[in-house]
C-alpha cells in the first residue's frame, strides 16, 4: 500500500474539543501519527450524545469516535510532573503538538511553549482557542453559538421578528479546524527552515463566513435585514419549499435562470411580468409570486424538480434529511461515507472531502479506547526541523507558485490561504471576461468609471496575488496559459465541470503538460457522477447538504442560515487538500488531480447528525434555539431595535451565577432547577425570567455582566459590527490600505498569529487591478520580450481594461 502524504509526521494533541479534533483527524485520516494525551477518565467529549456500546460495559461517543478516528490514545495527568516529563519525552520525537488548552492555562502548567521551544526547537505548535492568545476577548467564557453570534453568523437568521437562529453545534469545529491546518501543514511543508508556533482564533476563523456581509456594508454603509426563514439574500425565490415529496432548494438569481425557472413552472409569461422581472422586484412581491408556483410545485416531488433543473441549469438541490442524505446514490457512488468503529461498535459517518484522486483519505476506521496505548510503544525518531523559525525567516511557501483560475467567493478563498503564506499565486482573469466578484451588472458606470475595480468584495478575496489577463479564445491566449501550467507547481479553478474540458485542459491533459502539477478542480459536485454538471451558488450547497433539515426548530420548514455557506467552507476545504497535495508533490515529485466537490465540503458540519441517524436509525427532534447539553440556551431580546443577546449555560454553577446576575434569587434556591434535568423540564419558564431582565439592559452591558460573573454570553453582532468591534480592534484584524480606484479602506488579517506576535502577517500584495502584472509575470516567468508582450495587447490577448465582448467560450464559475 503507497505511503499516504502524512505519513512521515508525528502528532501529538493535547486538550479537548471538536476543533481540536477535527484538526487531529485531517493529520491521522491522511496518514500521520497522531497520538492523543487524554486526561484520567478520558477526554470528556467520550461522554457526548450519541453514545453507543462499544462492548465491556463501555459507552463511547459516536461523534468523538468519528474525530479520532486512526489515533492513537494515551492517560496522562498534565498536572502531575511525573506523567508531564513523559510526555515531554515523547514530543521531542515528534514534529508537531497540537494545543486546545485554553491559552491562559498554558503559560502557567507544567508544559508552557515557552519551554517546549526552548528545550525542543524542532518542535512545532499550533494553540486552538475560541478567540486567540491576545485581545479583549481572550479570556472569554464561550460555547459555539456565542462564538458565532460575536463572529456575525447568528443575527440575519431567522424570522423578521427575531429571535436569530442558532444552528447547531459542530459547525465552528469544521472551519476552526481547517483554518489551523492550513498554516500548521505549511509551516511542516517547510520545516527545514525552521519549526513554526501558530496560535488560532476560532472567532477571526469564522469571519470566512461572515465577510462577504462586511465587505458589502463596508462598501454600501447596509446590511441587508434579517427578512424571514429561508430568504437568503436580497432575490426570490432562494429558499426551500416544499414540493409533493419532499423539499426542494431554490436559487434563482440571474435573469437566464428566472427564464428558465418560469419555463419549468410551465408559466413562460411570469417571465416579463413588471413585478417579477428582477430579484429584487420579485422579492417584494414575493408572498404573490409564492402563492403562483407553490402550488404548482407541489405536482411533483422534489427529485423530479431537482433533475429537470439539471437539465436547465437551474440551481436547484433535493434538500434531505439525514436518512435520506445517507443514501442518496451519488454521495455513495463518491464514497463520501464509511465505517467509523471503536470497541465493538461500528456505524457509518462522513468521509474527509478532501479527495485527492491519487492518495485518497482513510475511509475512516477506527477510534482508540481510552489509554488504549503506551508511551513507551512510540519509538524515537528523528524529524527535519532542527530550530525554531522566527518572523524574519521566509514566509513557508515561499517558492511555490500556483495558477488561480477561479473566480467569485470560493475559488479564490482557497488561494487568498496560499498566499498569505507566501505562494507565488498568478491570478488569470480577462478583459472580455473579469472575476464576477468585480461585478456581474455590465451596464451604467461598469466600464466608464470602471467600477468592477471598486468592489469591496473583490479586495477581500484577492489580497496577496498577482493578476494578469489572457484571452483564452485566442489559441495565443490559450497557449500562454499552458505555458504558465508547464512550469507552475499547481492549478486551481471553481468553474462548472464541463468548462476547462472544452478548453482542452481537463486535469489529465493539464497533467500531460506537468507530471508534477496538482490539478484542483471544485464544481459544486465535483467531476464525476451523475450530478457533476449541476449548477449551483453556496445558497445551493448548503441545500444539497441537508444542514436545513436539522437546523431552526420542530415544525418550521428546513431552514438555511442565509449566508452563503458553501463558497468559505469550499474555499478553506480546498486549500487544505491543496496543502496535502504539496505535502505529497515534495516527497515524491507526483502531481496528482484534486476532485473536491464543494457540497461534499459540507458535509462535516452535519455529521453529528449523520452519526445520530446511523446509530439510533433517527435523528432527534430540532430543539430551536435549545441545546441537548447547556440549560438554558438561547438568543434574547435586549434594550434597543433588533438588539439580542446569546447566553449558554454550561453547568449548574454557571446557573446560581446567572441568576444572581438577573436578581432571581427565588430561582437559584429552587431545587428543582438546580440539575440541568429540572432545569429542561421548565425551559420556558426559565427564558422568560430572562427575558424580563434582558429586556432591561443593552446588550454590550448584559454580555459584560455575565462575562464577569463566568457565564457564557455573547451580543448578536451584525457582520457590519465586525469593522467596529472592540476585540478584532485591539487584536490588529484590520488592516488599513489604500489601493488605485479604491482608496482607503480595511482588509481582514489571517485568523492566526505566528510565534509569539500579537499582529497578523502583513499584506504584502493589495487585490491587482485587471491585468496590473501582465507585463510583469509574461516577462519574468515566461519569458517574453518587449515586442510579444506588445504583439499580445494590440490583439487584446491581454489588456488592463475590461470590454463588453464576452467570451463564448468560458462560463461563470459555481
């Protein structure tokens, strides 16, 4: 059996937590050694619902079965000198600890980074914390959904008349997870240069999610309001809606799709009706419209809808729920499930979607009991770093140089990560056709004032890049990008399946230019199988992925989180895979196709429910804004229009606190709520006691007050707050730029810190302007004199200024 790209790594991770180990498991399922350090008794997420019997009399969790799956686990009692000296031995025969102690234990246990660097400079670190080593924040009390709630995940869904909507747990493990591989596996990829520290905000992680709202109130001075279940952005129809089986996701965005959709409706004269000839208009109207082809969908079920959209290029996705999810053909002919065991037990779960064709993930496997393993089993060995890197040494991909052809949010996401750790990342546009995040509306000051160069977002996606534009209808143009290919060490696009096929360049003949290349292709639903040519938007992903179905409360249609949640999951998905590809380029001179399917990138954030319906054949009933675990739990009102707070209670100590807080002594005394048991069986009586006094009080105030008092409690922040809000202020978040057409304005930072800094890298390349470093990248890496750069311009094979010609060729990435 071919080593797997993390083989030759060895892992330790300390600490609890899903981010923790989601991030572990992306190490073990590709190969590396992980070896986990569990308290005594074992980690505590053991205990988690669902539980199974994985025989002897022991209970595990499924979830943690699925997170540490392919690990290895050690007992250890970190605050015990002997058991800490143990485990200092091991690490200095491994390359990398991961840490999710939280950051203000670390500096004073028997194991500080301070000491591992000193005594073991080869050793590598990444800290996960909710919300960074520094900043207001740092020491805050806090569960996922007060952590989304401050991050502007939280507060545009849901019903116009509030409460927001908490999703589930589970969702902030995936993105903080994957935002800490990303740079920890760099900084192993170049490990002769030095071992790296990385500490890693889960809160900065989740602004992925939430900056495509800041940049457009950044860019507007508007948010758009939170409207009603399932209304995603400012068009209509985008939601779900029920048909006669089942429930189907729509987004209709573009005029081509409206005609399209009113033609499938068997209703071609909606089309040019005045109050539905655009999504804003039709969003207006849009209990009208509902009431014209609610009915009308309900003719059919939502398989039937979902395949004539196939053939219409229609965004539309069968919403499932987790049975059906579970056996839908195309994600098993994908394998995007398999077996999880641990002890006995056994049940089916997600698969990683990093799909690397030609060094595919562990399907899975198995998870160790607790203490199943012995120090003394891992046998020393040597590693590459031999000192610790520090900030003046290169950026860790420095050197690689990868050929972005993607356009919009997810595409560029995954290549924005290369970047900003110092890849060498060509971005190819043209002039007849520009990244659609330059703007999709051709018409008014489009060219003459040239606004595709002064949308905000735009600049957030495509920091550290250079830009240049080819004319890939031209066989010049066409020409030209093969050269790029031929000597790049990898190539990325988000176009729709069939798109780079018809240029010719599919990833085996890209591959024939350069055996060593890594092919990145991430369609909505990947390369193969019967719904690779599907069109979606994330709105689709999201869909397809059946995250509404366990989202929002019992009774309510599946409900969407109305963010675009597939494009910033696709995106650091990608450049994870991206990552281990190198990882496996640099040990063996292979390339290899990478065939991400951007809906599979989801299916992490449910696999808690995934997991529950393999293991108990159902899946709970959807709690709303209630948690299985924390009682209460919930998003109130507060002083002021739409203003709300989060408040999670942990444990029975942070309900006496919480009531001493809101002045109800009556309720700390009463003995039937001093369990989180009696405290679930008179949820409601609980929330309006709350609610009586944070009716009283401003957010910022009531979030404070708990805070002091230790418990969990986060203000419900819009997106437009993240610009303004006090912790990402005083941690350097934003960085303040001038850039041509644009002027001044803020750009976000990475979500982590390098070493013991408390700024973010700096960005060292603003977003180009369209064709900015044509002659710069055609002359230095091509090769090209003076004369065929010229030649090129006067035949609009390149430009600076975008045209009305569109290309027939090349079509709009998904």
């Amino acid at each position: 059996m071919p080593k797997l790209p993390l083989s030759d790594l060895r892992v330790v991770e300390i600490g609890s937590g899903d981010q923790l180990g989601y991030c572990g498991k992306l190490f073990s399922d590709f190969g590396a050694e992980v070896i986990k350090i569990e308290p005594p008794g074992g980690d505590p997420m053991r205990r988690h619902a669902p539980l199974i019997d994985a025989g002897r009399g022991k209970s595990e969790s499924g979830v943690f079965a699925w997170l540490n799956t392919n690990k290895h686990s050690v007992i250890a009692d970190l605050a015990d000198a002997a058991d800490v000296a143990t485990i200092k031995t091991l690490l200095q025969s491994c390359d990398l600890l991961l840490d999710a102690r939280p950051p203000a234990d670390i500096p004073i246990s028997f194991l500080t980074h301070d000491d591992l660097r000193r005594d073991n400079p080869g050793l590598a670190i990444t800290a996960i914390s909710w919300f960074g080593e520094n900043g207001l924040y740092s020491d805050f009390h806090t569960t996922d959904s007060i952590c989304r709630a401050l991050a502007g995940c939280v507060k545009l869904v849901g019903a116009k008349e509030g409460p927001p909507v908490l999703p589930r747990d589970g969702q902030i493990s995936v993105m903080t997870a994957l935002t800490a591989f990303i740079p920890t596996l760099a900084g192993l990829y170049g490990r002769k240069r030095g071992a790296r520290r990385f500490a890693v905000s889960a809160h900065a992680a989740m602004l992925h999610i939430s900056e495509f709202d800041t940049g457009l109130a950044l860019e507007s001075g508007f948010t758009r309001p939170r409207t009603a279940l399932n209304r995603f952005g400012r068009g209509y129809p985008v939601g779900n809606f029920q048909t006669r089986d089942g429930w189907l996701g729509i987004t209709v965005v573009t005029p081509a799709q409206w005609a399209a959709f009113c033609g499938m409706l068997g209703l071609p004269e909606l089309e040019k009706e005045a109050k539905f000839t655009d999504g804003l208009v039709r969003s207006v109207n849009s209990a009208e419209l509902a009431a014209i082809f609610q009915p009308i969908l309900l003719q059919k079920s939502a398989q039937e809808w979902f395949e004539m959209g196939i053939e219409l290029r229609i965004p539309l996705a069968v919403v499932p729920s987790m049975e059906e999810l579970l056996r839908q053909p195309y994600y098993r002919e994908r394998g995007a499930f398999a077996d999880v065991t641990i002890g006995s037990a056994s049940f089916e779960a997600p698969v990683l979607p990093q799909r690397l064709t030609g060094s595919l993930p562990l399907a899975n496997g198995k998870a160790p009991l607790a203490g199943s393993d012995d120090v003394a089993s891992f046998r020393p060995r040597d590693r590459i770093a031999t000192r610790q890197a520090t900030l003046d040494d290169p950026l860790p991909l420095k050197g690689l140089r990868i050929v972005d052809l993607t356009m919009g949010w997810a595409g560029p996401t995954a290549t924005r990560q290369m970047g900003d750790l110092g890849a060498d990342v060509i971005k190819v546009e043209s002039c007849q056709y520009p990244d659609w995040f330059r703007g999709t509306d051709p018409r008014g000051p489009y060219h003459p004032e040239r606004t595709y160069e002064k949308v905000y977002w735009f600049q957030q996606m495509n920091r550290n890049k250079r830009g240049i534009t080819l004319d890939l209808t031209q066989p010049k143009g066409l020409a030209l990008l093969k050269r790029l290919i031929a000597d790049a060490d990898a190539v990325i696009d988000n176009y729709a399946a069939d798109v780079m096929p018809r240029l010719g360049l599919d990833p085996d003949a890209m591959r024939k230019l350069n055996p060593r290349l890594i092919v990145v292709t991430m369609p909505a639903f990947g390369m193969t199988g019967a719904w690779s040519g599907v069109r979606a938007y994330g709105s689709t992903l999201e869909q397809a992925s059946g995250l509404p179905s366990i989202t929002g409360s019992e009774g309510d249609p599946p409900t969407m989180v109305h963010t675009a949640l597939g494009d910033p999951y696709g995106g650091v998905s990608a450049a994870a895979a991206l990552m281990i590809g190198f990882m496996h380029q640099k040990r063996t001179g292979e390339g290899q196709h990478i065939d991400l399917s951007a809906t599979e990138a989801l299916l992490p954030m449910v696999a808690p429910s995934v997991i529950e319906q393999s293991v108990t054949g159902t899946t709970s009933p959807r709690l709303g804004n209630r948690h299985p675990r924390f009682v209460p739990h919930g998003c109130f009102p507060c002083i002021g229009e739409d203003q709300w707070l989060t408040i999670a209670v942990r444990s029975d100590e942070e309900w006496q606190a919480l009531c001493k807080v809101i002045h109800r002594p009556d309720l700390a005394e009463d003995a039937t709520l001093a369990t989180a048991d009696g405290r679930r069986a008179d949820e409601d009586r609980i929330e309006v006691a709350i609610r009586h006094w944070t009716m009283t009080v401003r957010p910022e105030l009531a979030m404070n007050a708990l805070q002091d008092a230790g418990v969990p409690a986060g203000t419900a922040r819009l997106p437009m707050d993240m610009a303004g809000d006090p912790h990402l202020l005083s941690t350097g978040h934003w960085q303040p730029v001038t850039r041509r057409f644009m002027g001044p304005h803020l750009l976000p930072s990475v979500a982590y810190r390098e070493g013991s800094s408390r700024a973010p890298y700096a960005i060292t390349r603003l977003a180009p302007t369209l064709g900015q470093h044509n002659e710069e990248v055609l002359r230095e890496v091509l090769g090209l004199a003076d004369s065929e750069i010229a030649e090129l311009r006067n035949a609009e094979i390149i430009g600076d200024t975008a045209t009305s010609k569109k290309s027939k060729t090349v079509a709009p990435a998904t």
